[in-house]
C-alpha cells in the first residue's frame, strides 16, 4: 500500500523517557482543536478511523477525550468504562517512549496502564520485552479497493447487483449532496429510521444519533461530504457521509437507509465510492464493533484487507 505510516522507532537505553505528569493540562477535542488535530492525525499516517478528526470531535462527549502536545507529541486520552486510556500518540519522535510516557501517566493517575487502537504499523515495530501486544479485531477497520466498491464487478458481487437491481426497478431516484435546507427533511428521515431500529433505550444507538447531528450541524469544520439518496417523491431513502482518512484513503462515517425499498444500503455503497475523488485507491468502511451483524455486512463487500487494531499494555 502506498503512504505507508512511519514506524515507530525502538528507544536504545541511552535516551531519556518521555515526560508526561499527570498533571499535564489537557484540552477537550472540540471543533477549536483541528488546527492541531487534524495535522497530526493525517501526518501520522495511521490506518485506522480513530484517527479522523471527525470522529473525535463528534464522539467527544461519549469518550470524555482530552488532548495534550508536549515535546511535538501529540497524546489524546479518553475514557473507557470508567477508566482513562490513551490512543497512540502522533508525531516525530520515538512513538515506543511516547507509550511508555502514557502508560506512566496513567499509573500517577490511578489507572492501568492501557494504549487502545494502536495501528499495526506500529504494534510490529514495539520490542516484545517492554510491550505486550493483544490483538482487537473488532476494532480493525475493513478496507476496500474503491474501484470494486464503485463497480462491484464479477461474480462475487452477484447478489449486490442484484439488490440494485431490485432497487432500481422500484422507480426514479437521486443521490445528491446535502444542501443547507435538508435538515429538516434528513430530521424526519432519521427519526424514521430509529423506529425501525427501536433506538429509544439504546444507549449506543442514542448517542451515535447526537454524533450524527453534530457532524450534520458542522460538516465544513470537519471536512465531511454527505449526500442523501432520494426517491422518485423527493423522500429521503438514505444517508451516507465520510472524507479524507490520508492522501490514499476516504473513509465512510455514517450510512443509514430506510429498508422499505430494497437496495438502499447497496445503492448508498455503491454511490459514496463513485463520488470518492480520483486518485484515492482505498476506502475505510470502519469496524464491525463485535457485532455479528455487522461483520457479515462488511465480509459480504470482500474487503481487500482488514487494517489491524492492537492494545498495548507494559510487558511483565
């Protein structure tokens, strides 16, 4: 793959640890931040949606995320039933002190010493005899060749074609870019689409319902294109928004459809890796979360490959 990420130098016994009290000030992701957030998420070159700006910012009130720079580091940790964790850090120097500088902070804190999403590139570049490492797929990232998902060519997407075909028959349609007067449309059209999931005491489901309003409100700031799939009545079937993840990735934050005509969720695939820019290979359709559901979903789209998730703890 091209942009591969830097790898995270291995710290010889000559250097110095990294420096993070835990009295270290942070801030919390909010939209001020992406002047230094999304530089250091694109120029980290992780391989995973946690690294979005976007994503942090919509989903900062569920994770309680707080972000520091110290020594061009950047850190940013988030909470996780109850306890504090840090994501990988970003920046130029070694990432293996930048952990161990995490893992000290959180101890001061009262907490494990836990790095979640740490991306594969760097995971395989840790020494075995500071770092334990345990996989997490259900946070590895599905990853598609854009050209199959625009195409969806050849027998193994047979029945994908059959869906849109199923959808097609059912009248005219438009897939266009949300414009400032749909929201109140797109309201009804989300509400719609929480009673047929009974959203209503889901805690999860709620709150990705707030994330999904946030980045409605500010998708400008947070460089998201979302556009909605009609009917042949104007009526809003569907909804799908994603961007930039790195110069060879778009990712896909959000796709929601009412499955009252069949094919929508094809037809919101196939259309968003259409309208993904030239140039960009590789789109990032998130994690399945543990959810068998989802797992089969994104299985039946033949990923090209899954980007691994690692946690690191010290090693004993």
């Amino acid at each position: 793959m091209s942009g591969a990420p830097p790898v995270a130098s291995h710290a010889s016994s000559a250097q110095a640890p990294l420096r993070l009290p835990a009295s270290t000030p942070f801030t919390p992701v909010d939209l001020a931040s992406r002047a230094v957030l999304e530089p250091a998420f694109r120029g980290s070159g992780y391989r995973l949606c946690e690294y979005s700006f976007a994503t942090q910012v919509c989903w900062h009130d569920f994770n309680d995320s707080h972000w520091t720079r110290v020594d061009g580091m950047v850190y940013l940790r988030y909470r996780e039933a109850g306890a504090e964790r840090f994501i990988c850090p970003m920046g130029p120097g070694d990432v293996a002190l930048a952990i161990e500088a995490c893992f000290r902070h959180l101890s001061d804190r009262g907490h494990p010493p836990v790095v979640r999403f740490v991306p594969d590139a760097v995971a395989s570049s840790l020494d075995p005899a500071r770092f334990r490492l345990a996989p997490d797929p259900d946070n590895d990232d599905y990853v598609y060749a854009v050209r199959d998902m625009a195409q969806l060519a050849g027998r193994k997407y047979a029945k994908k074609r059959n869906h849109i075909a199923q959808f097609l028959r059912g009248g005219a349609w438009s897939f266009d870019p949300v414009a400032p007067g749909d929201r109140p449309a797109i309201d009804a059209f989300l509400e719609a689409w929480c009673r047929d999931r009974e959203c209503t005491g889901d805690p999860a489901l709620d709150y990705e319902m707030r994330a999904l309003a946030l980045c409605l409100d500010h998708l400008d700031v947070l460089g998201i294109t979302a556009w909605l799939l009609r009917g042949a009545d104007g009526r809003i079937l569907g909804l799908t928004a994603g961007a930039p993840l790195l110069d060879d990735t778009w990712v896909v934050h959000y796709e929601k459809g009412l499955t009252e005509r069949p094919g929508v969720y094809q037809m919101l695939a196939r259309e968003f890796a259409r309208r993904v820019p030239p140039g960009i290979p590789w789109l990032d359709r998130e994690q399945d979360m543990g959810s068998e559901n989802l797992r089969q979903a994104k299985e039946s789209y033949q990923p090209s490959h899954r980007e691994r998730a690692w946690t690191v703890t010290p090693a004993p």
